[in-house]
C-alpha cells in the first residue's frame, strides 16, 4: 500500500471547481465576462478599455499564474491572453493547464500575438486555443472574434 505524505496528498487534489452564481449562470442578457491576460501594464489597460467599451467586462491579469487562480474564483466566458506572456508560465503552458482541467476545458481561449510565424501559431493551436489573433487589430476585428466565442462559452 502506498503512504502519501500530507504535502504529497495536498499536492495530488484537484483544484478546486468554480461554483455558479445564479446571475451568472441563468443570465444571458448579462455582460461576457473575459479573463484577460498580459503581461504588460499599458496594453493591459488598452485591451480592456477597449472590450468593456465594447460591452464586456474584464477580469485582468499580468501573469499566467495570475490568470489561473482567478480561474479558481472565477467562471470567465472566455480566455483572452497574449501570446507572449512573460514569466515561468508561457502562454501554450496556459492553454494546456486550462485544457487539462475537466471543469475548464471549454472554456474558450483566443490568443493575441504579433508573431506571424506558423510555427508558433501552430503551437498555440496545439496546445487548446480556440483561435489566435494577429496584433495590432482594429477594435472591431477584435471584438467579433470575442463576441462569438463569448457566447459559446457562456454555456460551458
């Protein structure tokens, strides 16, 4: 029989599922919540001027480990990130996390990047995200893309 320490035991439990709240889940005429994430201050404050002036509201946050644990208290209808996060939790290390995870894994994630290169196009794709945009984009061309997977993923 295997004995697990209490810190190994800690470490194995899944993390824990976002619970509904009634205005969020039986709502529809309700403002999409999206989960922003990027690294940097200024286009952060951009990006998110930009969708709440497009009717929807932000959660913001500067990390991939940020945007994980506000995941925890949190149920976003979409993951919008930059393609180039900085720190220890890159952006495809995001996409599959959220991926993993049984109660996010349709949640929708579209990726904001200013390399045009397949290869890492391909590689945001690979890891779970449901679409990649090039940067810069016109305010509309953004939010479309958005709305739509927004709507999609207020029923996950």
């Amino acid at each position: 029989m295997l004995v697990l320490s209490p810190a190994a035991r800690t470490a194995c439990q899944p993390l824990p599922v976002p619970r509904l709240t009634p205005s969020r889940a039986f709502a529809p005429q309700t403002r999409p919540l999206v989960l922003l994430v990027d690294g940097s201050p200024g286009r952060l404050a951009v990006l998110r001027a930009a969708l709440e002036a497009g009717g929807c509201d932000v959660l913001p946050a500067a990390s991939g480990h940020e945007a994980l644990a506000r995941l925890a208290f949190a149920r976003p209808d979409l993951l919008l990130l930059e393609s180039s996060l900085p720190g220890t939790l890159a952006a495809d290390d995001l996409c599959r996390r959220v991926r993993c995870e049984d109660h996010w894994q349709h949640l929708p994630v579209v990726c904001l990047g200013a390399d045009p290169c397949p290869a890492a196009r391909l590689r945001l794709f690979e890891a779970g995200a449901s679409e990649v945009l090039p940067r810069p984009l016109p305010l509309a061309e953004l939010l479309a893309p958005v709305r739509a997977h927004a709507r999609r993923g207020a029923r996950w």
